[in-house]
C-alpha cells in the first residue's frame, strides 16, 4: 500500500530531531509512498495563512494521486485545511498535538463541520479520544505513538551530589520558553546549584537560550545540544529526562524525547497538563507536576533523588513493551487498510 504523507510544518532545520516527522519516515519506509510539506512558507516572499497551505503543491499531488491508496495529513490541532476538498483519495487526518478542555470544539461548529467527511481522525491519546467524543466527533480512533526502542540501551547512573536531566520539547518561538517550562527550568537551576540540564535543541532560538543562560550566571550548569546527537548517548549521562508544558496543544501528548528515556530505563518528569502523565501516574514511571513552576520542579527533583531506584525499576519495565514502533506502524496499516476498504 502506498501512501501520501503531507506534514503541515515547515520542513525541520536539524532533520531527524522532529518527533512526528519520525514517525511518517518510519511509515514510509515499511509502508512506501511519498512525503509533501504543505506549509509554503519557506520559501514564499510573503507570508501565507493556514486556509492557503498545498495549494501550491497541488498539481505535484494529483501527480502522485495516481499511485496511492490513502492521504495521511499530520497536524498538531484540528484544522479544516480547503486543499483536503481537493484530493481524490481518502483521507487520514492524525491530529499530533493535545485537545485542550478549556477550549471545546464541537463537531458541528460551521468552522469544522468540514471535517465531518474524513474517513478517520487518528489521535495520540485517550484524553484527546475521549473529549473529541464528548464533542460530536464519532470519526475519531486511538493510534499509540512508537519510537525504534532498538536504538536505546539501559545505563544506569546513580545520584550523588549532581542530578542531571534531558530536557526535550524546544521552543518554536519566544513564547514558549514560559509555555513550555523553559525559563521555569532556568530558574530552577539558578536556586539549586545540584541540578545540571541537557537540553535537546532543534536550531531554532539557540541564541535567545544561550542569551538567557549567560545573563543568569548558569552557564556551566546547562548543555544546549543545538544538533543532531545520538539521543541514547545523552540519556546514558543524566538520571531522568523532564518536558513541561503549560497547554497541552503545544506539545505532542507522548513527547518522543520522554518515551525515549523510558527505553533506555530513565524516569521521566512532566507537567500534568501533557496527557501522558495520566500513563505516568499509572505505570508508577516517573513524577507529574501540577504547575510549571520552579517550585514544583525542584519538588519533584527531590521526589526524584528520594524514590530513584524504584522509578527507574517501573521505567525499564515500560518503555520498550509499549512504544514499540512496529505497533505504531501495524495500527496505521489498519487504518489504512480500513479507509481504503470502505471507499470502495
């Protein structure tokens, strides 16, 4: 089965870093097909709004129609993008960021009663199923995110004087490093002089945060790893990996760098609004924060130190059993294998 991935970011500075992009490459390579980016504005001399994206690459579409069986859009909220009227074979919108409860939609709102007529909405998680549900969308099923668990190897560091963690989920603009707990992070470290932090950077900002972390006199307290590493290696030199957020729209409800410190056996830290905590919380794998204060992260570091052996024990035990990446692929075959069934 061959199908057309279109991802609606701007294609990635540091190829490879992008959680969703790994995920279509790994599709395309076991499923075949083709990937487009949607979002124009790369190269376009002006700027063009969301209502405008693919059109400019719709002949290369049409094209490349006539080998696939399935469309697969990937974007972060729902949006009813006009191009989707457009495209002749069915379509598989996977919605990669979180529903936020504090802001309903409704299936039969004129803004995205468009949506309607899509086959399938794939979403993440079963906050996300469940308030898409409660709000008029019977359209929509549950696919788990995978990473290659095969790439990460269990290390085990034991806490002493430092406590070092990953931090992954970089900003994509200036406001996000409150949104996504990266200045309450600094500030965290600047009142405890044992925590040491790993930040995953994707070459977006990297002067701002070098910027911020000089002025704060924590320089030799914070590594801004602004290219493309071998992720197994950084989780091998810090205890736990951390990823906040303050809405759960801006960041993907499983962060790919928090599942993979479950393979490679870390514990994981994050803020209750990411909906992977409610996974965290059962499993036992890791700490939740309830606000994406410095307050609360340093609380949870020292929950961290207090309970490290057991949390470590839950995260080796997790990890690579259920974020397998051939489970992520065999249930998007049967989403596809399912559109394609019914369109006939």
């Amino acid at each position: 089965m061959n199908v057309l991935y279109h991802l609606t970011i701007l294609p990635p500075r540091l190829p490879g870093c992008d959680a969703v992009v790994q995920e279509v490459s790994a599709l395309q390579a076991r499923l075949g097909g083709w990937v487009t980016y949607l979002n124009p504005n790369g190269r376009s001399p002006v700027y063009v709004p969301r209502v405008g994206f693919g059109f400019h690459k719709l002949a290369k579409i049409r094209r490349l129609e006539k080998s696939v069986q399935v469309h697969n859009v990937f974007n972060a909220d729902l949006f009813p993008f006009p191009v989707l009227h457009c495209l002749r074979r069915p379509v598989v919108y996977s919605l990669t960021g979180g529903v936020s409860e504090t802001r309903p939609l409704s299936a039969t709102s004129p803004w995205l009663r468009s949506l309607r007529f899509l086959p399938i909405i794939t979403v993440t998680d079963l906050r996300s199923l469940e308030l898409l549900q409660k709000q008029g969308f019977s359209n929509v099923t549950l696919v788990r995110p995978g990473v290659d668990t095969h790439r990460f190897t269990e290390t085990q560091q034991a806490i002493r004087s430092e406590v070092r963690l990953m931090v992954g989920s970089a900003p994509w603009n200036r406001t996000q490093f409150r949104q996504k707990g990266i200045a309450a992070l600094l500030c965290a470290v600047q009142r405890s002089p044992r925590l040491f932090l790993v930040f995953l950077w994707r070459g977006v900002l990297a002067e701002e945060m070098n910027d911020r972390v000089r002025r704060m006199g924590i320089a030799d307290r914070i590594v801004v790893l602004n290219r493309k590493v071998d992720v197994n290696q950084v989780l091998a030199g810090v205890h736990a990996s951390i990823s906040l957020a303050t809405d759960p729209s801006i960041v993907i409800p499983y962060p790919h760098s928090l599942i993979e410190s479950l393979a490679a056996g870390k514990p994981i830290i994050l803020s209750r609004s990411i909906a992977m905590a409610d996974y965290v919380q059962q499993k036992g794998c890791g700490l939740v924060v309830d606000h994406v204060t410095p307050d609360d992260i340093l609380s949870a570091v020292d929950q961290l130190v207090e309970h490290y052996e057991s949390l470590r024990e839950a995260a080796r035990q997790t990890g690579r059993a259920d974020f397998a990446m051939d489970a992520l692929i065999q249930s998007f075959q049967r989403v596809y294998e399912s559109v394609t069934a019914s369109s006939q």
